[in-house]
C-alpha cells in the first residue's frame, strides 16, 4: 500500500468543506460508473488524504489527489486533457465472510466532470469486515487473508476432484458403451459430461448442498471482485465466468427445492424443461457477458448512489448483502429471460406443442433429481403422450439390460469421492515408498537451485557446463517425479510405456541436456525481458518468497519442455530410421 495513502490511527477525523476538500463523486474502473461518496479526510504531511465509500457494495478506502496536471488517463474524456490530476486510490471490497478485497489503483481525477479514471495494479485480500473495515486507516505492512486462503483452497480442491470425477466416470462409462457396442454421438457425449460435473453427488442431502451454496457464493464474490480488477476482453470473460457460476447457483437451489419435493411433478417438470434444458445452456451466460456492464454502470447511477443513510442505519455489511443481493437478480434474471423463450421457441417448433413442458414422463420421474440438465431433443411426443427415445437415454448413463427375458434400465449414480478417486489405496500402500522419494526430491531441488546461482557466478566455457549440469539435475528431477507416478498407477500401462520409450531410454540420454547448454542462456536473458520485468506489483501482493518459487518454476518447465521435445524427436527419429532399414 502507498505510504501516501496511509494514515495514523490516532490521526483526527475531519469533515468540514468535504466537498470542496474530497471532490470526487465517481469512478470509471474497468469500464463501469461506480458512486464513491467522501465520508471524512485526514491532514497529513503529504497533503490531505480523503476517505470514501461505495455503501451499496461495502466498499471503503482512500484516495490523494497531486498538486500537478499530469496526461488523462487512457479512459477519461477528450474534455479532461487540460483538468486532469494524478491520483491515487485503495479500497477494500468486503465479502460475506470476514475478510475483504484489496485493490490498488492509480489514474487520474477530472476536475470538468468530478470523476477518477483509475485501473488497478494491485490486488489481495485481508481479513478485516464491518465496524473494522470502516475505520481502517491503511497499513503499509503486508496484509494476508487466512479466511479466503481456506475457503478459496477448499473451493480448489473441491473442484479438481469434480474434474477428477467426472474424467474417471465418462472414461468407466466410455469403456461400458464399448464393450456392449452402444455408440454415443456428440451431443450424448456432452450432456453426459456435463452431468458427471455436477458439484453435488447422486443422494447428496440438502445439507450438503448449503456446504456447496457457501462456497459457490464465495465463488461468486470473487468473480464480482474480479469484474472491476481486468479491463478489456477479459472483463467480458469475467462476466461469462459469474454468469456460470450463477447458473450453477440456480441449478443448486432448484435442486434444494426438487429434494423438499414441495412442488408436484407437472411444475417441477415444467420449470426444469424452461429453465434447466441442454439447448438453452450457456446463451443466457453469453447474453449476460454482453450487457452486465451498462447494466451495473445502471444500477450504480440509480437510487444505490444515495444509499448512504440506509447503509449507516443497517449497517454497511447488511445493505451490501442486499445490493449484492440485488446484482445477483438481475444476472439470473438476465439469464432467465434468454433462456425462457429460447425453450419455448424450440419446443414450439419441434413439437407445435407447449404441452410437452407439463406432461409426466415416468423416465423424469425416475431420474428426479438426479438429472442434471434436460434434453428437449430426446423427447417424442406421440398421441399426446410423452416418451423418450432410447438412443437418448445414454446421453443420462442409462442403459438397458436382458436378463431371463425381462429388461432392466440400469441407472449411473455419481458418488461423492471414491477411494480409488481419494487415492487413499496410494495413501495406505505407496506412501512409504513416495516419503522416500520425497526426500529425494528435495535434495534434487537444492542441487538445482545451486546450479541456478551458479550459473551466473560464472562465465564463458564454465557456464555452458553449469548449464548442462542443470540440465542433467532436471533429467534426475523429472525421472523421479515419473518414478513418483508410476508408483501411483494412475496411468494405464499403455501410457506408461509411451511416456518412459519416448522420454526416458538409453538412446536419447544426455541429448536434450546437451540442447538445453546450448539454447537456455539466449532462452532466460528473453525471459528476463519479457513482462516479467515489471512483476514488482504482483511479488508485492503474494509476497517475493512465493513470486520467486512461480517463477523459477517457469524457468524449469522451460527446461522440462526443452530436454523432453529433443528426447522425444530423437526418440520417434531412431523409431522411423530402425523401420525405414
């Protein structure tokens, strides 16, 4: 944080002539009007340092304005070139758990229309909430969030399991449809994905799902962040993002309603078909990418401008519940209202029929909440009764079976997290060996880094054998982390076999390492002059020590990729030459 923006504790509160002291009523931040009302201002030795809110969104922080006219912002108006000041800016945006977002801006204040065009360069988080929040005068040390740091890695976490669950059920799945010659065209293929990726298990209890609501709404909180911290294409994938999430939302509170089975079958079949079918996915998220941020730029220019009172009576944390609360209705009503009559429009044209929407299907009724998504497209209607058709059953995990004569429809059921997913056999069974070569690992990690200073204490001839040394630490380091997965059997024996022939044999040995001597000095002074040059911002917010390990990171997958890419044409090169003789 700006030690021009840091203010004492003790530092006495001041409010007369706020406005002509604290000027600035708005903000233009990654392309949105947001309302940033003065509260009070400090007289510090640098000059007057003003705090202020946006009360809707409990968002506080301070701002300095320079004495000099400095080159507009970027963003600003034609009509600022000569009324534009430097400022600088912090605010904490606070979530619903006790922490907040930080974000460090710098841009310029127009005097002509009282707005700062400002764009972040820094971002973090603490944990620091209501009252606190308020009266936070800044810190010039460094500030970490714990709240966020578990919540955001259990949320991670969770979600690579998902993905690791869906990847072992499609491929289980796959190999079923195999072995019973059942063929799947793509759309099957994709709704079954997108079944396998629902974040709640098969029988999962509403108390399970309020676990998974908190951590989608954490979720959600920092998409909202997010928005106003990218600038440009990527804001517009930001949106996309927060329209998903939300969906997702959706998608679990439906789910909640569906298992207190509070509405009959014909309603729960109706708002499902509407709202929750495969041929309207993701447009209402696209739509709402579009045109969310007139629509905040909207909401901030309404009455949420003049919150202020409101907030202060209720409190900042309780109004921005409701203001969020506010945001996240007009994003499903956005999607909604696309969604809407995108089905109907479908099911009017396949079908000339909106009785489709209501009528009982026992194949629904068996699936109940099970189904992720509904396939309008797998339905057949036939005098006036609804079926579906059997192709399109495998698009649910459903196949059918014979046994004595009589069929069966044999259901997929999606579980929380196996063993074999948990890798708790690996836990029981591998761990000594691993625990081993983990101890390897490190030693091999403390070489490399000795190589890396090395190599610039030297020059010359000596620093071509540096570099071939880290070379030859890395070949060691990537065949015990292979070591390391071949032990856990994760690969088939197949893929085995393909990775350790093209990467690890007698015949291409030393040659990637030979190719890295030669290419890696003119490959790190590139890297040096890449943007990483002006990474000060980003080692500030996460901290050197954790910078530093990215960092060399890259340089060693660098590496990685450059002794792998030469083992491997070497390796297919003497495959090719051994069957042209």
């Amino acid at each position: 944080m700006s030690e021009v923006l840091v203010v004492p504790h003790d530092q006495q509160k001041e409010t007369t002539n706020m406005t002509q002291v604290c000027p600035v009523q708005a903000l233009v931040l990654a392309g949105v009007w947001w309302n940033f009302e003065p509260t009070h201002y400090y007289t510090t030795d640098n000059g007057i340092v003003c705090h202020a809110v946006v009360p809707q969104y409990n968002t506080h922080g301070n701002y300095f304005i320079g004495n000099s006219k400095v080159t507009p912002y970027r963003t600003a108006p034609s009509s600022c070139v000569n009324d534009s000041f430097a400022l600088e800016v912090y605010f904490y945006h606070a979530s619903i758990g006790f922490y907040s977002f930080y974000e460090g801006e710098v841009g310029t204040y127009c005097t002509k229309d009282k707005i700062a065009y400002i764009a972040v360069e820094v971002l973090g988080a603490y944990d620091i909430n209501g009252a606190f929040l308020a009266n936070d005068t800044g810190s010039t040390e460094s500030r970490i969030s714990y709240w966020y740091g578990i919540a955001g890695a259990i949320w991670l976490v969770y979600r690579a399991l998902v993905i690791r669950r869906s990847y072992l059920s499609c491929r289980h799945y796959g190999r079923r449809c195999d072995e019973l010659r059942e063929k799947l065209d793509q759309q099957e293929a994709v709704v079954f994905v997108q079944e396998s990726l629902r974040l709640s298990a098969h029988g999962a209890s509403n108390y399970h799902r309020v676990a998974l609501l908190y951590l989608i709404v954490e979720g959600i909180m920092t998409d909202l962040f997010l928005i106003i911290a990218n600038d440009g294409w990527i804001t517009r994938v930001q949106y996309g993002s927060l329209g998903y999430n939300l969906s997702g939302l959706m998608l679990l509170l439906f789910e909640m309603l569906e298992n207190t089975k509070w509405l009959s079958e014909k309603w729960r079949m109706r708002v499902k078909r509407v709202y929750f079918s495969y041929e309207t996915a993701l447009v209402g998220e696209l739509v709402t990418a579009l045109v969310l941020q007139t629509i905040l730029s909207g909401l901030n220019r309404s009455d949420f401008k003049h919150s202020k009172p409101t907030a202060l009576a209720v409190s900042y944390y309780l109004w921005s519940l409701v203001c969020h609360g506010a945001v996240v209705l007009v994003i499903i009503a956005i999607i909604s209202s696309v969604r809407v009559p995108l089905a109907l429009i479908y099911v009017w044209l396949k079908f000339r029929s909106f009785a489709v929407l209501s009528e009982p299907c026992c194949v629904d009724a068996a699936l109940g909440v099970r189904s992720r998504i509904m396939l309008l497209g797998a339905y057949q209607w036939t005098d006036n009764k609804l079926y579906y058709k059997s192709d399109a059953l495998k698009a649910f995990g459903m196949l059918k079976m014979e046994e004595d004569g009589v069929e069966y429809l044999v259901l997929h059921k999606l579980h929380w997290f196996t063993r074999k997913l948990l890798a708790v056999w690996f836990v029981m069974g591998v761990l000594p060996l691993t625990l081993q070569r983990t101890a390897l690992l490190y030693l091999i990690v403390e070489g490399t880094m000795t190589d890396l200073l090395l190599i610039i204490a030297k020059d010359g001839w000596a620093t071509k054998v540096q570099y071939a040394s880290l070379g030859y630490n890395l070949s060691g380091l990537m065949l015990l982390l292979f070591e390391m997965l071949e032990n856990m059997r994760w690969l088939s024996e197949k893929w085995r076999l393909r990775v350790k022939r093209l990467i690890f044999s007698y015949e291409t040995a030393l040659v990637g390492e030979l190719a890295n001597a030669l290419a890696l000095q003119h490959f790190l002074i590139a890297l040096n002059k890449s943007d990483l040059k002006r990474s000060e911002p980003t080692a500030l917010a996460v901290s050197y020590y954790v910078w530093g390990l990215f960092c060399h990171g890259i340089v060693i997958v660098a590496i990685f990729a450059t002794i792998s890419s030469v083992r491997m044409l070497c390796a297919l090169w003497g495959c090719a030459a051994e069957l042209c003789y």
